[in-house]
C-alpha cells in the first residue's frame, strides 16, 4: 500500500495553494495600489485643489500679446503665457455681431494672482473692456504645478 497522499489529495492541496496564491497577489496589488495613490494625492496635495489656476485673455496681434505675456511674467503674475495665434472671434458688441482674428494668451499662475494679473491686463490692454477670464486647476503634473508655485510667489 502506497504511504504518500493520493493523487486526488495531491491536486486538491495543489489547488488550495494556488486559490491562496491568487488571493494574497490581489490583496498584495490592492494595498500597492491603494498606497501608490495616497503617496500621489499627498505628495501633490499642496500644488491641487484649486491653489493654481489658468486665465485667458484675447489681444488685437502679436505683438499686443508678447508685450503682456512678458509683462505678466516679469511682474511675476504668472509662471508662464503660451500665445495662441491666429483665433477667430464671434461676439456681440454693442448690438453688432463681431468677426475679428485675435491672439489667445494661456496664463498658468496662483488662483490668489487673479485679481492683480486682471487689474495689470485692464491697466495695458488696448481693449475697452478686456477678456480676463480663469479656471480653476484641480489636477496636473505634480512637479510643473510645483514649479508655478515656485516661479510665482504668494
């Protein structure tokens, strides 16, 4: 008579080890992943929720745009300006519908920077009334929101 366990056993001990292999690699890969995304929300917590934000403002050229985006930049009310050329704009001013090619200025810079960046956009934009307009950014590459921070004091 065989001493050893049967094949039946052998396969069934097999299939245990291997139900608890599965079980403890997903609790493994859960916890990994539960703490990978706590370490990212801490880690960026700082430069989130709100603290930065992008403003848009619209120019008449080029070269009304490059002389506010360094401004902007150099007054330290901004980190950086991207210039969008070549915009069309459809509005209504004064009860006419206006078509006019403008140049679209992206803003990243501190949420508490809004209003000086739009008394600074109103006080050198040849505009009666000003496009100063800016979003919230709640998430995004931690180490460029981190550099915004840097590039633009409190």
């Amino acid at each position: 008579m065989p001493v050893g366990p049967s094949s039946a056993e052998t396969q069934g001990g097999s299939l245990k080890a291997l139900v608890v292999t599965v079980l403890v690699s997903v609790f493994m890969f859960q916890l990994l992943r539960t703490v990978g995304l706590r370490a990212f929300s801490m880690a960026s917590e700082t430069y989130m929720s709100g603290s930065h934000s992008a403003a848009f403002v619209t120019c008449p050229n080029d070269t009304v745009a490059k002389e506010l985006a360094r401004g902007i930049v150099e007054k330290k009310l901004a980190a950086c300006v991207n210039i969008v050329p070549a915009i069309t704009s459809i509005y209504e001013w004064q009860g006419t519908i206006e078509e006019d090619s403008e140049v679209l200025l992206m803003i990243k810079t501190r949420s508490t920077k809004i209003p000086a960046l739009a008394e600074y956009v109103r006080s050198n934009h040849p505009y009666e009334v000003a496009e100063v307009i800016s979003l919230p950014i709640d998430q995004g590459n931690p180490p460029y929101l981190k550099w915004i921070g840097e590039a633009v004091p409190e």
